[in-house]
C-alpha cells in the first residue's frame, strides 16, 4: 500500500474513533467541571477543571460501596461460571453423547431466555427465603448467563488442543478428568483468563438482576448506584459525570487486558463456528 | 381535577375519568400547551426536574410536598405559599396520600399487633418533634403542638390546604386497596405526558381510561 | 469456498468414530452435572413456575385464583401489548439493520493493515463495553433538553430544539440510536474476524481476472462472512428483543409509553401494577416469540451453510 494511503487511513480512523467515543469522552471531561458549569457552558474542554465532583462522591455518596458489591458480585459469578463452563467445554469438545447435544440447545434457550420471565418467580422465591437484598441469587444468575458464551468459548480453545495431548497422557495411566486438568487447562490459560475477564466485564455491567434484587443502598452495585444517582441527583450533573468516569474504569481496563484474546476468539469463532 | 371539584371516581368507587369537571380541568391543561404556555421539555420531566427549574427561577408555581424550604434552603426566602386555587366553580381541592401503617392477614399475632398499632398511633408524635419528618401528622391532636403551630409553613398547611385535601380515591371517600395498582400502574402519568406533548384530550383520556378499567377489572 | 458455521452442533473436532460404539462413559454426564443444576435453579424452575403464574391472577404476595387463558386473552384484547410489540420490532430492525451496516462498513475500513489500526479497533470496541448506565448519562447529556449538545449544534444551523426525551417519536429514535451505537462494535469485531480469515489469494486472482472492487466484494467478501452474519443476526435480534437496559434508564418506557418495549410491559405489569400473572404471560409470549424467530432464521442459516 502507498505510504500516504497509509497515513490517511490513520487519520481517517482516528477521526472516526473520536466521533464515536465522543459521548464517552464528553463524561470523562464533564466529570472535572462543577454542575453550574456542566449546565450552562458551550465548549467542549473544561475551562476550569475541578476535582470537587470526585471528592464530594468519594466523601458524601456510598459510591465505593457500590465499587465493592460489583466487584463481590462480578468476580464471585464469574469465577463460578468459567468452572462449570470449562467442564462442560471439556465434555463438548472431547466426547460425543446425547445429552451433549441437548446440553447445546439448552444453552441456546438460556441465550435467548428473557431474564424478566425467570425474575418474577425468582424474585418470590428468594424473597419468601428472605434473601432479597442479598448475593447469592445475584451471582447464581449471573453464573447461568454466562454459561452458553463461556462454554462455546472454551469449548473452541480445547478443540484447538490436539487430542493426541489426551491420549498420550491416558495411555500413561492417568485419568481423562487428570489429563484434562494437568496438561490441557494449563495450555488454555490465556483463554481462560480472557473468557474469565470477559464474564466478570458483563456481569460488572449488568443492572437489570441487580436493580431488581440488590435495592438496598449498601447492596446495590454499580450501574445500579449510579442509576439512583441519575434519579437522586439529575440535576447533579457534576456528581453523576464523575461517578460514572470512575465506574467504567475497571470496565476499559479490564476490556484492554484481554482486547486481543478477545479478537483471537472471534477469529477462532468465525472459523469454527 | 381535583381541584376543579373532580376526581378518579364518583362516590360509588367507580371509574369516572370522563366526568365534565375532570375534562374541564384536563382542558385547561390541554389549553396551556396550546397556547405554548407550557415548556415543551416538560413530558420528558421527572420530579427532580421540576424542583431544579422551580429553584432556578424558571418556573412560577411549584405544586410541592410540605418541606420545600428544608430542600431548597438557598432560595428560601425567595418563594411562599400561596393560598388554595379556587377553580372556576369556586371549588377547592389537592392532593394528598396517607401513609399507612399495615397489619399482614398472614401475621402470627394478630391480636398483640393491633394493640402495638393502637398504642404506637396514639404515641408517634416523636417522629416530628424529636425524628424531624416532613409529613404532616393524621391526628388533630398531634397537629395543634406547638412543633407544628410554631412553624409558619406547616401552620399555613395544616390550615388552608389539609380541610381541602382529598386522596386518589376521589370522589369516594375512603381509600381502598386497588388505588394501589392504579397509581402503580402509570395510566395518570401517561396521560399528563400525552397532554404535555400537546396530543388530543379526548383520545388520551380515553386511553388513559381503558386502561384504569383494566387495571380495576382485577 | 465457504466457511462452515452451525450454530446447533458444533461439532469442530476431528471426527471421532471409534467412541461410536464405547460402553458408557459417565464422565460427561458428571462433566455437565453442576451446570445443569444451575441452569435447572435459574432457568427451568421459573420457567415452569412462570407458565403457571401466568394462568393465574396472582400479586407478589399471593398466587391468586386460576383464569386459565384469561391473561392471554387480556393480552391480544389490549392496546398496551401490541404498542409494546410493535416497539420491539421496530427497536430490534432497525438495530440489527443499521448496526450491522455500520459494523461491516468499519470491519472493512479496518481490515487493510495501517499504522494505529490496533489501537483503532479497541478504541471502536468502547460503546459496547462500557456499562450501559455511564452510556445512557453520557448520551443524556448530549440531548436533554435545549441546552444540550446536539440542540446547541442544531441552533447553529437554525433548527429548532427538539426535545428529544419530551416527545414520543424522538424518544423512540433516541433509544434506537443510542442502541445502535451500543450494538455495532459487536458485529464489527466479528465481521472483522471473518474477513481476516478470508484467503486473500482470492482476492489476486480477481484483479488479475479484471474485477473491480465492488464486484470483488459482492462476489468474494459477502459469501464468506455470509453464515457469520446470519449468526451475529439471530443473537443481536435476541438482545435487542430481551433489551430492559438502554429504554429503562433513558426513558423509563415513556413519554406516553412510546418506548415500552416486552420487556418493559412485563416488568410494568409485574412491579407496577401487582398483576404477576400478566407480566408472566408477558414473558412467555417474548419467548415464544424468540423462539420462533431463532428457529426461522437458523433454518435459513442451514440451508445456506
């Protein structure tokens, strides 16, 4: 290709890159202006940046409650998800029975399943065992949506492990499940580590099972607090800019960690389907 | 609608939405957003939205809970009460919910629960005097304490706007159960949003009708 | 040639015959044991449970007397339900429609190798993993009310402020908008992956033979992403359907119910009204609904693979 055309096709993305992340970048920079500001200025860059939004939330709202609880949450479902799920991909990728097929199709209703249907009855079941208010339904549901991505992820990095790995180290007398976890899981990790990330970014995101269960202001989670800010303080704009700044850091770290695991597994599924 | 000597139902407790003084008021509303004396954002507008342009100085009247000078201290100074409108009959009227206080039919002791009951009702006036709550007390005898009758605001309330104050169940007298799910259900809010965006009175109330019909039908 | 994806089996492995006729080999079974708990807990048990609320008349508190189709028949009978499902068609076309578009358009402008392309693709990727809160604030701003951005921008071409979250076509435009903007970095991070895999060999061979670019992309380029976007297709017209997140917190449903979808009727019927029983059938009619659709279109995908 032509040096300039290169060139070019830089700029044009960064262009692009800036129009599209616009809304995100017009709330980091909110986030260092005062309300009053926030609400009558007509430039773009803050013209007196303040950290006075950062400090009142960190001193007057529960916003590092919520931090915490998303994190419990997050880190709880999806550490519990890629377990059942690298189980059940080992199962996909190294066996052909029945249930596997049905296995597959259950995963694809749990895909498609609106969550309001499972949460009604849910949210009388764990209520009527006083558990509304606490984590564990939380985390269970959030175990469950993660399951059909999770497991057709890994399913596809074992496949890429030879079966012969298995073999040779079944034929020297150990047991496929030992196999499995001695020499297959420890080649995965990379994979496992992003599909782990992966599971934690959506479950850390999530706000409607959240809202629903986790109401009270030292359970909720993250969207959810800064969703109660948004009604609390919608004339706060300062506090709700700087609050949401801070709440999506841990997203758009954690997303760069494993942004090319992420782009290897949608090359490997697109390849393998 | 209240205002206008109207109300959700007649006495009878059935729906009446249609009635004339409620369309009359409707109306007026309807009228306003025709003429453009309504901000046009206002369908889109929360109640926080509301105090916000009320404290800004961009709006006149500011239809409130008993507090407002507690929430905007700043500006304190700067509004009062106005007495009750008087609608063109010469009908007074507002709005108010009672908090009530709930005994479960599942409960185990239901003959010591209401006996807590009695005696916390007759016992609560700590909540306003010494816990500071906002709303206004049910009992006459609470409200004639000089912890009410000290605050002009409150006393100007308790005086002009309670006798006045009727509750959704209006015109029927007393509250009942499914106001509950017809408040929760959203119809109301719809319709105000329908009139605020300027869309025909008739249609949205009926809209708005079908669907406390349905909502009552239970 | 094109590429083989099949969303029902998955069956990638180098084929196995002999394990055709192996004795009985519990270990999967055990393997899938936990998840199928789970899986029964979350999802088969309130399924259950939720086609039986919905032929009840139930509240949050009671399981109510039995009416049979009652709730259905409320259902078809009521103008709540068809404004609902006409929104969530709309929402999920025009999203599918319009993501899909953007995201192939920019999976192709970043297919060639450029200096910053890596970090071009990530940075694209924000909308969709940011949460959909720090979204619905950032896109708020920009068009609540005349002071906002995008009103500022329209007066200086002399257009009027449109109060976009105040009047219910601009609401429903807003909320697709704002859902596309979430939507398309998914389809181009895999749009992109397909064409990445794309032998580009055949590409050589057509320009030698004379084609053009266009040609060269309707010829070689479509088929080859054809199956994965039949794939992106069904789950994006999934979420979008099953979409609580971007109308609740932008709009709460409104004004006027304009941007109620399913989603947000069921959860009106069941939190707002105390009605479990039509929330519950709700529900049950978006999933059959999903289901149809996804069987519809993954027999398409069959018959094309």
């Amino acid at each position: 290709m032509k040096p300039n055309r290169k060139w070019l096709l830089l700029f044009l993305g960064l262009v692009i890159v800036l129009i599209v992340d616009f809304p995100i970048i017009t709330v980091i920079l909110n986030s260092f202006r005062t309300t009053e500001t926030i609400v009558s200025s007509h430039s773009i860059l803050p013209t007196e940046p303040t950290l006075a939004n950062y400090l009142f939330i960190n001193t007057r709202t529960h916003f590092w409650t919520f931090l915490l609880n998303s994190m419990i949450v997050a880190f709880t479902s999806s550490a519990l998800a890629i377990v059942l799920a690298a189980l059940a991909g080992f199962a996909m990728s190294r066996y052909r029975a029945r249930i596997l097929g049905g296995y597959n199709q259950a995963l694809l209703i749990v895909q498609m399943f609106p969550l309001i249907l499972a949460i009604i009855p849910l949210f009388i079941f764990f209520r009527n065992l006083d558990m509304v208010n606490n984590f564990i339904p939380v985390i269970m549901v959030y175990t469950v949506t993660q399951l059909p991505f999770a497991t057709w992820m890994l399913r596809s990095y074992f496949d890429s492990i030879p079966r012969e790995l298995d073999e040779a180290a079944t034929v020297d007398g150990c047991s496929p499940l030992r196999a499995f976890v001695q020499i297959i899981l420890p080649l995965t990790v990379p994979g496992l580590v992003a599909v782990a990330i992966f599971s934690f970014l959506f479950s850390y995101n999530e706000f409607f099972i959240s809202s629903v269960f986790l109401r009270d202001e030292n359970r909720m989670t993250m969207p959810v607090g800064i969703q109660s800010f948004m009604q609390q303080y919608s004339t706060d704009w300062g506090s709700l800019m700087a609050s949401a700044t801070l709440g999506m850091v841990p997203t758009l770290i954690l997303f760069f960690c494993i942004q090319k695991y992420m782009v290897a597994g949608a090359t490997a599924g697109a390849v393998k389907g | 609608m209240i205002n206008n000597g109207g109300g959700l139902f007649t006495k009878e407790r059935t729906l009446d939405l249609g009635s004339d003084r409620n369309l009359e008021a409707l109306g007026f509303l309807a009228d306003l957003v025709k003429n453009q004396d309504v901000y046009p954002a206002s369908a889109g507008y929360s109640g926080e939205d509301a105090v916000s342009a009320f404290s800004q100085g961009k709006g006149a009247l500011f239809l409130s809970n008993p507090g407002l000078s507690n929430r905007l201290p700043k500006i304190a100074d700067k509004f009062g009460l106005v007495q009750p409108l008087v609608g063109p009959h010469g009908d007074k009227g507002t709005i108010f919910w009672v908090n009530n206080i709930m005994l479960y039919k599942q409960g185990k002791h239901p003959a010591e629960t209401k006996f807590f009951l009695e005696w916390w009702s007759e016992h609560e006036k700590d909540l306003w005097t010494k816990g500071h709550n906002t709303q206004l007390p049910v009992r006459k005898s609470f409200a004639a304490d000089p912890y009410f009758q000290g605050d002009p605001e409150t006393k100007f309330i308790l005086d002009n706007y309670v006798p006045v104050a009727k509750t959704t169940a209006t015109l029927a007298t007393e509250i009942f159960p499914k106001l509950n799910d017809v408040e929760g259900e959203g119809a109301l809010q719809s319709l105000s949003q329908s009139l605020l965006q300027g869309k025909d009175v008739n249609s949205s109330v009926k809209t708005a009708a079908d669907r406390l019909k349905s909502v009552l039908e239970d | 040639m094109p590429l083989k994806v099949d969303l029902r089996s998955r069956a990638a492995s180098p084929a196995v015959t002999q394990t055709i006729n192996q004795p009985f080999r519990p270990l999967p079974y055990v393997l899938l044991l936990a998840s199928l708990a789970f899986i029964f807990i979350i999802e088969f048990y309130p399924f259950i449970n939720g086609v039986s609320f919905s032929f009840h008349k139930g509240s949050l508190l009671s399981t109510g007397a039995f009416v049979g189709l009652g709730n259905y028949l409320r259902l078809f009978n009521s103008p709540s339900f068809y404004n609902s499902l006409w929104f969530s068609f709309i929402f999920a076309f025009f999203n599918v429609l319009v993501s899909y578009v953007l995201g192939l358009a920019l999976a192709l402008f970043l297919d060639p190798d450029f200096p910053g392309r890596g970090f071009c693709r990530v940075a694209l990727l924000v909308p969709w993993i940011v949460p959909a809160v720090v979204s619905i604030v950032s896109w708020k701003w920009l068009i609540a009310d005349k002071g906002g951005l995008v009103n500022v921008i329209l007066g200086s071409f002399g257009a009027g402020p449109i109060y976009f979250l105040s009047q219910s076509g601009w609401a429903m435009v807003a909320v697709i908008v704002i859902k596309i903007w979430r939507s398309f970095p998914f389809m181009m991070l895999s749009l992109l992956a397909a064409l990445q895999v794309i032998d580009k060999t055949y590409y050589e061979a057509a320009r030698i033979d004379g084609a053009n670019r266009w040609q060269m992309f309707w010829r070689i380029t479509l088929p080859h992403i054809k199956n994965i976007s039949i794939i992106q297709a069904i789950l994006m017209i999934i979420w979008s359907i099953n979409d609580f997140e971007t109308p609740f917190l932008l709009t709460q449903g409104g004004p006027s119910n304009a941007t109620e979808n399913l989603i947000l009727l069921s959860y009106r019927y069941t939190f707002g009204r105390n009605d479990v029983g039509l929330g519950s059938a709700v529900a049950i009619l978006t999933l059959i609904l999903l289901m149809v659709l996804s069987t519809i279109m993954m027999r398409q995908q069959a018959k094309s693979a």
